[in-house]
C-alpha cells in the first residue's frame, strides 16, 4: 500500500460555529420593499428599516454598531421569528406581533411618538399628524411628528404607516413613509382589508 504525505490527515467534519454577536441582522425582500432587520442577542427587535441598496444597508448598520454593539453580524436564524411574524402580516394571516421591539436608535422625541403611536392607533385604525401630536401632548408639533415617523426604525412593526394628513385615506393622500406611498398604501389597504369586522 502506497502512503502519501497525508495519509494520516483525517480532519473531523464539523458544522461551522459562528462567532457570538450583540446584534444579528438579515435583509428581507417583501412585498413592501427590501427591509434589513436586526434583533440583539435577547431578541428584541431594534430596526425594520426600509433598504433599497447596499449604500442605506451600511448607515444602518453603522447606527447599529454606534449605538447598540459594533459586534453585528449577518445571521438570519435568530430573526427567525420576526421573519415568520413580518410574512404572516404582510399576508394578512396576522394582526400584530409578538416580538419584542426596542427603540434604542430612536431618539426621546421620536420614542414618545411612536410609544404613542402603537399605544393608541391598533389595526386597520388611521390617524392624523396634527391628532398624534395632540394625543403625545405636543399639539402644534405636526410637523415635527412627521420628521420622528419618517426616521422611524422599526417599520412596520411600529405602524407609522397608520398617521395620515389631514383629510388623507386609503386611495387617497396617503403623506410621506420611508418606503414610499405605495407601501404605505399596499399596508393600509391590508388592513382595511383584513382588520376584524372589516
């Protein structure tokens, strides 16, 4: 029998381990756009933004690592259940979520906001700028509700979809959103759709 110099190299085959993480991320492409979505090690939910290239991928993650954890890494399984959750009420399967949703990278005007926000206006519901700022106590601060919705970063999972302007509604003026208004519309015509009693 012929040896060769590496007969005795037998490596063990084992599955990879990936480094641990602060914060694991995973870009989605759905029906209202490419949303990256990152959760910290516990699972709380820190960004659903809106994403349209690699440029916007790389602010986001930088945000995430000024003001999370610098160890962020793109690793899907732990964002299992916010994807399950996200494509069952982009198909109208759901009405809410269960994963928990953490506003570190909003700031304390935009906290109170959209505290207000998820706290008042429920599924297939739709308010006003000018009425969320009369309901966080703010009124006259339309304007600035608009500017904390439009950086809203968790989308979708904090429905800033639901603010409309005045005299805006579904097939109508629908106003600004990060993922633009056809989003904006396709998210409200679901729940108008699909929201119980409907």
């Amino acid at each position: 029998m012929t040896t060769t110099p590496f007969s005795d190299f037998a490596p063990a085959v084992r599955r990879p381990v990936l480094p641990e993480t602060d914060v694991s991320y995973a870009v989605e492409d759905t029906p209202v756009g490419r949303l990256l979505l990152a959760v910290r090690q516990d699972g709380r939910l820190v960004t659903s933004a809106y994403v349209t290239g690699e440029a916007e991928e790389s602010v986001w993650l930088q945000r995430l690592a000024d003001h999370v954890s610098p160890r962020v890494l793109r690793h899907a399984k732990p964002l299992d259940t916010a994807r399950r959750e996200l494509a069952a009420y982009l198909s109208g399967q759901a009405t809410g979520f269960s994963v928990p949703v953490d506003l570190v990278l909003a700031s304390d005007f935009q906290r109170s906001v959209l505290t207000g926000l998820a706290a008042r206006v429920g599924y297939g519901a739709s308010t006003t700028y000018g009425e969320l700022a009369t309901t966080i106590a703010r009124p006259g601060a339309s304007r600035a509700v608009g500017t904390a919705l439009g950086g809203n970063p968790v989308c979708v999972f904090v429905p800033c979809h639901r603010v409309l302007p005045a005299g805006g509604s579904v097939g109508g003026r629908v106003g600004g959103y990060a993922g633009g208004p056809a989003a904006k519309e396709f998210l409200l015509t679901l729940e108008a759709r699909t929201a119980p009693g409907a």
